[in-house]
C-alpha cells in the first residue's frame, strides 16, 4: 500500500467533511472523524469503484451503517471524484443530492440507504449474497458503530452470513467506546467484540482504526482469510478534529467557521508530522 497517498487521503477527506458540515452549521462530527481513516484506505487503496462508472456491476459495495455520517462518505467520494467537491457545500439543503443520511436514489456512489440503525448488515449480507449468487467478483464492506451494534438485528444478519458462508462481506465496527448519549460501556456494554464475531464462526481481527497501515493489513487479512470477516477499528470519537477531541458529548455538534478553519489547520499540520515521521 502507499502509506503517504493513504495519509493524505484521510486527512482531506477529514477537512472535507469538517467543511460540509460547517456549511450546514452542525452535524455528526464524532462518528464521522472516527471513520474517516478507515474510509481514505478503502477507496484509495481496497475498494475496486470507478467513479467514470459509478454503476459497474463487478464493483465493490459500502455500506455505511451508520449513516449519521454521511458527511465522511461524501468527503470520500467527493475526493475520488464521483461528485465535484463544492458540491459538499449543499450539505442537508433543501434539494441537495447529499442529505444528512446516506440515500443511494439521491448521492452517485452510495449503494444502500442507511439511518436507521441495526439494519445496514442485514442489506449488506443481501447484497453479498446477491453478488455470490451472480459468481461476480465483488467485496461487500459495512460500517457499523459500537453503539449500533446494541441492536439485536445486527446478530441475526451476522448468523445469516455465517450459515451462507458470505467470505465476499468484510463488516468493519467503528468501535469508537461512544453512543450518542455517553459512552458505550455504561450505556449498554458490548463484552468482547470480537470473541462474539468468533462465536458466530466469522474470522475477527482488532486494528488501530487511526493508523492507515493497520487499517489496510487488517482488512487484507480479513479477505485472505476465506471466511466472512469482522474488522474491529479500535478508534476514537471525534479523532484528527481539533474541536472534537473532547471527553463530553461530541456526538452531534454546532460549530462556527473559526473552529471548522482552526480545525483544518490542525489537521494539515498534523499531515505534515506523519509524513515527516514516516520519512525517517
Ligand atoms: C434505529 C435508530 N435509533 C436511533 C437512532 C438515533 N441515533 C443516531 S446516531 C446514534 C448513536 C449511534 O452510536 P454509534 O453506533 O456508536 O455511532 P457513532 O459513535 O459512530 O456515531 C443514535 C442512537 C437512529 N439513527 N436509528
Ligand atoms: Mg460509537
């Protein structure tokens, strides 16, 4: 993988999505962070897309679960060119093609409608199972949240891709420790992430969800292992946003263009640092 074209990727898709949100006033800045570095390594380095060819049918599929944060796919697709970049800017608008939450009938590049949590997995494995069935050569990726993973549902579609043997879906839990009201431990404690994906008999790897390397060796594992396969991205709420960085309720935030412009500063200077640190 190309370390520093990862590098750069994630930290312009963190700006862009700062910069949509800022357009709109407010919006999930927590999740959207915490997902970001996950998102530059799937389109720049794993996922087979071509935005010339939004709709070829060999490619591989997002799911964004949690579609809250929308702003971090648009940022992402965006970035690849699927959309021009100054399109962010009708973030939520009336009108807009990039409403809060992910719709595919809306936004080129989104594969399935997501927002209400609990059911992304369900679409994904119907998708991956669509894909099998048709012998394409095709990756399914969902995103889920720590907190959204509380649903009941998410088990029943995970016992699904068990018993369908969908090794072609690789699900990736944003396990960023925070749920919109608090923290995911005292709100509802998930145990053992990935002993539960185990269990289930699915291939489960724990990376650093902020390090592009982890990220991509992680998720290269989960595919080489034959079997369906769960990433769990040990990650932060908020990271690489300067504003965000907070232990409180950074869930949904209200922000100015001062803090959006401070925290594009940050995050271009810690670009810098990386890349730096990476050269030596
Ligand atoms: C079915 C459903 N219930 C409630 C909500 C409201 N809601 C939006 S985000 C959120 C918290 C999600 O937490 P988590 O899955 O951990 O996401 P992240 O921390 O990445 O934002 C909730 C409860 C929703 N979108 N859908
Ligand atoms: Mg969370």
């Amino acid at each position: 993988m190309n370390k520093k074209r990862c590098l750069s990727a994630a930290a312009e898709i963190r700006k862009l999505a700062i910069t949509a949100m800022e357009s709109a006033g407010f919006g999930h800045v927590g999740g959207s962070m915490s997902v970001c570095d996950a998102l530059a390594v799937l389109y720049e380095e794993i996922m087979n897309i071509d935005p010339l060819n939004p709709e070829k049918e060999d490619r591989d599929r997002l799911v964004l679960s949690k579609g809250h944060c929308g702003p971090a796919l648009y940022a992402a697709l965006a970035y690849k060119g699927f959309f021009p970049k100054s399109e962010l800017l009708t973030l939520n608008a009336n009108g807009t093609r990039l409403p809060s939450h992910c719709d595919r009938l809306k936004t080129v590049g989104i594969d399935i409608s997501t927002g209400s949590l609990g059911q992304g997995l369900s679409l994904g494995s119907g998708v991956a199972m669509g894909n099998k069935m048709k012998g394409l050569n095709s990756y399914t990726y969902v995103i889920v949240g720590d907190g959204e993973l509380q649903e009941g549902q998410n088990w029943e579609a995970v016992q699904f891709i068990a018993h369908r043997c969908l090794s072609n879906l690789v699900i990736l839990v944003d396990n960023n420790k925070r749920q919109l009201d608090g923290y995911t431990e005292q709100v509802c404690r998930q145990f053992d992430i990935k002993a539960k994906f185990e269990a289930f008999g699915l291939f489960a790897i724990e990376v650093n969800g902020h390090d592009v390397e982890s990220i991509f060796n992680g998720i290269s594992k989960a595919k080489s292992s034959g079997m369906p396969a769960a990433v769990i991205l040990e990650t932060e709420k908020g990271h690489g946003c300067s504003f965000a960085e907070i232990p409180g309720f950074n869930h949904y935030m209200v922000f100015d263009r001062g803090m959006a412009e401070q925290a594009r500063r940050e995050i271009d200077r810690r670009l810098e640092v990386s890349l730096r640190d990476d050269l030596q």
